[in-house]
C-alpha cells in the first residue's frame, strides 16, 4: 500500500513550530500548561513515529521487519497515550479542579490500561496488527484503535456539555472545534487507510488550542513581557486551593507617578520595562507578574529562591537609574510575603498586598517590609474595619467632630474644620486615615463624603447661632468625590436643601488634588465660584506640588501641613524656610493657616512671623457637637444641643 505522507509532513512543521514559540515564551507554570506542554511532544513523537514507519513499510524489506514491528508498537502505545492525554489536557481548562484526585480521573484510565497491555502483548500475540515480510498486516481487533480514541472524544464531549458554564463560551467553542477535527480525521483514516490523518488532527487540534486558550502572549503584559495580573490570578488561586507551598515578593514603584510628571510617561514606561527585565534576568526559575501599573510581584517556591531574589533587588534598587544621561532617584517599596498559602483566596492576596505596601508612608528611599505575625493581625483588622465599614455606610455609624482654628488677632476661634469619625463596636475608635483609605480604596469614600456633608448641614441648620461667631465651616473634598460627576452640583443642592448661606461653608482640597486632578478640579472650581463659596488649599507642602498649578486656583486660604513644622525650632533653615513660605503666600493675598500646632513654643514662633490662624492640639483637639458649642457658644447653647442630640454623645 502507498501511503500520503505529506499530512504527517505538515504536522510535524506545525508542532515543532509551535514548541519552539512555546517553549521561548512566559506562561503560567500550572497544570493546564504543563500538560499542554506534554500533549505537543507525545504528539510530535506519534508523527515522528507514524513517518518513520510508513518509510519502512515502504521499503518492504523482510530483514526489517522487527525493526519496523518495534516501531508500529511504540506508535500504538503514543496513539494510546494521546487520547487520555487530551482527556486530562481539557479537563485543566475548568477553573478549580484537582483532576489528580478525582476519583473519575482514575475510572476513565482503565480503558488505556487496557489498550496498553494489548498493543504490549500485540508484540507476540498480533491481536491488532503483524509485519509479514516487512508488510503491515492489520489484526482482528484493529479497530479497537479508534474505539479506544472515539471513546475519550465521548467522554470530553459529555464532561464539557456538564461543566459548560464552568468551562464559559470561548473554551467550549474551542473543544468543540478540537472535537470535530479528530473525529473528521479518524473517520477518513478509518475509511482510507492510505491517508493517515490522525496525526495530522493532532497537530491542528495543537494549533487551535496554541491561538487560543493556550496562546502565550494572551497572559502577557503587552509593555513589560512579563506575565499579567490575569495570570497572577488564576495560577495563585490554583496553588491556594491544593495548599501548595510558595511565596512573593512585591515591587511596588510608587516614584513612577513622579517620574512621569517629570519627565514624561515614555521615560516611565523605559523604566517599568528595564525593572521587568531585570526582574526576569535576576529570577530566570521564578515568575514574574506586572500585577498593577507601578507593582510587580515575583513568585518563588522556596525560601532560598525568596531570600535570594530579596538580596539582589535590596542591591538593585539602592542605586540610581541612568536613562538618556539622566540620573534619577528610584526609590521602591519591596515587600515579602512567606508562605503565601496561609490566605485561602487570591483576592485577600492582593488586598495583603496593599496592605503591606502602604504600612511604609512616604519616603524617599527604598524600603523593605515582610510580613510576620504582628503584621498579619494588623491586616486582619483592617480587614474586620473594611467589613465593618460598609455596615456604616449603610446605617450612617459615622459622627462628625469639629477642630477649631484660632486666631491671634482677635483672640478666639473663628472657624471650624469637620472631621469624621468612626467607633467600631469591638475594636473602639478608629483612626480616620485607617477608615478613610480603606473608603478611598473601595470606592466608598464619596457615599461617606454624602453621609457627612448631611450632618453638618442638620447641626448648622439647628445651630445657626454658631455661624454669628464664626466665619465659616471647612469640609473636606476627597479626589474621589471631585471625580464623581455631578457631585459639587450635589454639595449645592443639598446646602439648598437645608436652606443653608453658601457663605457658611469652605472646601478643603488637598495639595496631591490640585496637581493631578486639575480637569475635574477646573469644573469644580468654576461651580463653587459661582456659588460664593471659598476654597482653602489643604496640606500645603505635604508633597510634590507644582506651586504654579496650585497658585492658579482661586484659593482663599492655605494650610500649612504640619510637616513643614518638623525641626522648626532647632534648625534654622527649616525655621526659614517657613518663614519664607508664610511671607510669601500672605503677601499674594492668601490667608494663612498653621496646621499641627501642639506646643506653646510653636504657637510664639508662628505668632512672631505673622502667622494669625493656627489649628492644633495647642488649642483643641477634635470634638463632638456638644462641646464644639459649648467651646464656641457657652453652656446655655449646649443645653439646647443636647435636647436635639442625643445620638451624638462624645466619645472619649
């Protein structure tokens, strides 16, 4: 018999194609790909095999024929091997599945079993085929070949009807189409001898399943090259749910924003695609993720492998970058997790993860930080007041406390900050920067902005008293809020609603605001404008401010944050610094406002440079409603506040 030879030909260009790409290529080291991996080299060896038979077949040589009868047997034992194979390959494709240990895995392996010991035992016993003279000559139970393949066909068919919503649509289509080619295949093979196509039908079911669902550049990060966040979770989740041992390290890049604003987003981009290079070059065995703009993260699976790659990016990142002759400063935030498989689910991974990268706070220098057992709590409350917070939000459990801002002129307070506050019925109070990036993390923080805006609406319209003593009430704009669209018209509507003076309320908006969010500010600013109402700059020097974006906006007032007091009374630059920066906004009309001030000593020195407003400890502490009025108004005010107030008592 003349045999075409050209199918398995063009299957073995296929499959040794896509080896090569695949194996060149970053992927997720789980099952699915492992098997995926396996599947093309038994397929590649059943072509190799299959043409190098047919070329002996071809021959008719008698005095090869056990050559050739060794070679048919080791081709019957890959074509045993594939079908079960793709059985297991495809049942990697569901989300969370452990087909190791699935009971079913082992029942559907008895028929290979069974094959394996035949086509073993065919070497003596010639049940399913013979060489007579170097000729093939097919045996009685032939067929039980491509029953044995249609059989596990049958099988994924029916596994992927019964999980098709785990498996989802794409991936369904796909093994439908895989489906229909071996079946093709077999049947023409099994009508016509001479055209072996089963091969063939592996190497296209390959193809499919490489641009597809097994495509490499599918999980990468299209301007790093390093595995995507997709990725990251799908292969932890993975490890999580069979208790694999692993752990990371994260590298969080919190200098690129200002790098960008520097020097623009291309020498930004320069710089995440060397840090992804160097993170592949200095852990080839391990997985490198882009799992956020600015954060990588590496996956070890020992704690040499861990301890090792922390050295080496402690020492990386110490060292300036040099880009285009530039030199610039790149400080990181790494951060180590350790047996990783402590947290059950992928999305607590990643919440861990900012956790720990924002325990630092600002810096200037690369900092490391690994978890421990304190630091685990710490993140287990945080987590109990993430859950707590949206049962507040919810139920409106947050209050309002007010600090004063005293003037020196006049010799008494003549304004308020409101602040919120938040009492958790287990751990106590909660600090404000606790709750509030948890609420600007979660996107929660405008409903909190709402829920507080209202209350202090209620406690001036019950109180307009206060207003006679004082100049007006500030209430802080988070960038959230100012992004919301239609949130200022609300902030009007509701002053409206409580048939409030605009003139009674100033925004507060913070430095970082005014600098990145300008567009959005831009709207606000103009609607606030027109209302009447005052803006006041908050937390002036706290950051990187560019001074000619922020000084563009109408500000009427600016506070000085309270890092700008640190050293203050023992250096004298840092003293004359200040006094700069106070002599130079009051002489361009702003209003000046010291934050922070907790000493007497502070308060002179301020005082001595003209500094008339200051808000602090010195004067107040934050307080509830009950005694803002009675620090503001006297006893007999109170008295009436406490008639209309009974759910606001103050918490010590």
């Amino acid at each position: 018999m003349e045999y075409n030879v050209d199918f398995l030909v063009a299957g073995l260009i296929f499959l040794s194609l896509i080896l090569y790409h695949y194996a060149s290529q970053s992927r997720m080291a789980d099952a699915n790909n492992r098997i995926f991996r396996g599947f093309i080299v038994i397929g590649l060896l059943d072509l190799l095999m299959e043409l190098v038979s047919i070329l002996l077949l071809a021959e008719e040589n008698p005095a090869a024929g056990q050559m050739t009868k060794l070679i048919l047997t080791l081709l019957y034992v890959l074509q045993i091997v594939l079908p079960y194979g793709a059985y297991l390959y495809i049942r990697t494709m569901r989300s969370r599945i452990r087909f190791i240990t699935e009971g079913i895995v082992s029942v559907v392996m008895i028929p290979s079993l069974v094959m394996l010991a035949l086509v073993i035992g065919n070497y003596w016993t010639g049940i399913l085929f013979s060489v007579e003279n170097g000729v093939y000559v097919s045996g009685p139970m032939r067929l039980l070949m491509y029953v044995h393949a249609l059989f596990y066909l049958g099988v994924v068919a029916v596994e992927s009807v019964i999980y098709h919503r785990e498996l989802g649509r794409r991936k369904l289509a796909v093994i439908a189409e895989f489906l229909i080619l071996m079946t093709v295949c077999l049947v023409i093979q099994l009508c016509c001898a001479r055209v072996p196509l089963t091969g063939f039908g592996i190497a296209l079911g390959i193809t499919v399943f490489f641009c597809t669902v097994n495509n490499p550049k599918e999980y990468l990060d299209n301007l790093t090259g390093v595995l995507d966040l997709r990725c990251f979770e799908e292969l932890v989740q993975g490890m999580l749910e069979r208790r694999k041992q692993f752990h990371l390290i994260t590298v969080d890049m919190f200098y690129l924003r200002r790098v960008n604003m520097i020097y623009g987003n291309r020498m930004g981009n320069r710089i995440l695609v060397e840090v992804a290079q160097k993170l592949m070059e200095i852990s080839p065995e391990c997985q490198v993720f882009r799992i956020k703009g600015n954060r990588f993260a590496v996956l070890t699976y020992s704690l040499t492998e861990y301890e090792e790659v922390r050295m080496q990016l402690q020492e990386y990142f110490s060292k300036d970058f040099h880009l285009d002759g530039e030199i610039i400063a790149f400080p990181v935030t790494i951060c180590g997790i350790k047996d990783g498989a402590r947290l059950s689910e992928t999305d607590t991974m990643l919440q861990y993860m900012e956790y720990l990268t924002a325990l630092p706070g600002a810096r200037d220098e690369t900092f490391l930080i690994q978890d421990d057992e304190k630091v685990m709590r710490g993140f287990r409350r945080s987590m109990e007041v993430e859950a707590y917070l949206k049962t507040a939000i919810q139920e409106d459990l947050f209050h309002v406390y007010y600090q004063p801002v005293y003037s020196i002129d006049q010799g008494e307070f003549v304004t308020l900050e409101a602040l919120s506050r938040l009492s958790h019925p287990k751990l106590g109070a909660l600090s404000p920067e606790v709750f509030i990036s948890i609420a600007e993390k979660n996107g929660e923080i405008a409903q909190v902005g709402c829920l507080q805006f209202q209350r202090v609406c209620r406690f001036l319209k019950r109180h307009p008293e206060l207003m006679e003593r004082i100049q007006n009430v500030k209430f802080n704009l988070s960038p959230a809020e100012l992004m919301t669209p239609g949130h200022c018209e609300w902030l009007l509507e509701t002053i409206r609603t409580f048939e409030l003076p605009y003139s009674w309320f100033q925004f507060e908006i913070t430095e970082t605001v005014a600098t990145e969010y300008s567009e959005n500010l831009y709207h606000a600013v103009r609607v606030f404008q027109k209302a009447g109402i005052g803006l006041c700059l908050d937390d002036f020097g706290s950051g990187y401010a560019n001074l000619n974006t922020v000084l563009k906006l109408p500000f009427s007032a600016i506070k000085l944050d309270r890092s700008l007091l640190t050293g203050m009374r023992d250096d004298e630059k840092s003293a004359l610094f200040y006094r700069n920066i106070v002599s130079a906004l009051k002489n361009m009309g702003y209003q000046v406002i010291s934050e922070g001030v907790e000493l007497k000593s502070e308060m002179e020195l301020l005082a001595g440079w003209g500094v008339n407003m200051i808000q602090g400890y010195y004067f107040s502490r934050p307080v509830c409603e009950a005694d803002i009025l009675k620090l503001i108004l006297g006893d007999q005010d109170n008295k009436d506040n406490k008639e209309h107030n009974n759910d606001q008592k103050c918490k010590s």
